[in-house]
C-alpha cells in the first residue's frame, strides 16, 4: 500500500508532536543550566512509567514512519 504524500505528512506531524509531549514533559522536570542544557546534578526524579509511555509512544510512531518509509518509497535503512 502506497502512502501518499498528505499521508506521510500527517505521520511526520505526528511525530513531531508526539516528540514535543516528550520534551514537554522533561522540560516541566529537570531543571536547565545555561543554553538550555539539561541539569542533572540535582539528581532529578521523574516518574518511570510516565517516561516510559511518552518513549514507547515516540519510539512507536518513529518505527511506524521508518515503515512507511522503506516499504512504500524503497528508501534503504
């Protein structure tokens, strides 16, 4: 099944918003040095199974554009 280009677009923004709810939420959590860089030294607790879905959903939609992608436009991983 070929995907077509508004298809692969809405797979691309979903990405991108689920990529968002995980910074989103790091960003609400750890606390930032200069730049924007991440502070870890505080030693910052972050609930386990919150990271996990907001990973398992990133890593999910990620692997299913990565489908997309080499399936349907032979593009080689």
């Amino acid at each position: 099944m070929l995907f077509s280009r508004d298809d692969v677009q809405r797979e691309v923004d979903n990405l991108i918003k689920i990529r968002n709810e995980f910074y989103n939420y790091l960003d609400q959590n750890i606390p930032k040095k200069d730049f924007n860089i991440y502070d870890f030294s505080t030693k910052p607790t972050l609930d386990a199974e919150e990271v996990y879905q907001l990973f398992f959903k990133l890593d999910y939609q990620a692997r299913k554009l990565r489908g997309i992608l080499v399936n349907d436009y032979k593009l080689k991983p």
